[in-house]
C-alpha cells in the first residue's frame, strides 16, 4: 500500500494528504470485512501484519468513492469528473 517510489499516497492521484487516504477493498467486500472484525480490529491485523494486503491499496477519500461508484453503476462513474485543482479552490475559503 505504498507506492514504488516509496510514498504514501493514493494510488489513482498521488495525494498524500494523510488525512484524506482511505484503505480500499479492491474487489469490494469492505463492509463485511468491517462488520465481522470491527473498523479498528482489522487496521491491527494489517499493522501486525496477522492480515494479507493483496486485495487492497490506498486511495484519497475522492478517488474510492468513485472507486465505489464504479463499482456499483459504472455508467454514472463515467459521467463524474473531478480535479484536484476545483477542490484546492475550496480549501482558500
């Protein structure tokens, strides 16, 4: 989960605003993963390294809710565009 040159960062946009990076389940199946072992018991498991991290990356807050997205109506993730430029605008507020 962290990229070749060595940082952590999304794997879609290269942000790495920690506060914005979220683990994603590759093939899906976070929701269960979560409600069986707990939000807090899984990250333990990965950090302990007792959990395999094949099936999933890092990405921005953004870039897994289109993942998610993507997943669930792929036709509607086509029509959603979004740039990091538009959102920096945002934080001058």
């Amino acid at each position: 989960m962290v990229s070749k040159t060595g940082k952590v960062e999304c794997e879609s946009c290269g942000c790495d605003e920690l506060t914005f990076l979220e683990i994603n389940h590759i093939n899906g199946g976070g929701c269960q993963e979560h409600k069986q072992s707990g939000r807090i018991a899984a990250m333990d498991r990965i950090l302990k390294g007792e959990r395999e991290t094949g099936d999933l990356n890092l990405l921005c807050r953004l870039c897994n809710a289109h993942h998610h997205l993507e997943s669930k109506n792929p036709e509607q993730a086509k029509r959603l565009v979004v740039t990091w430029e538009s959102m920096l605008s945002c934080n001058a507020m």
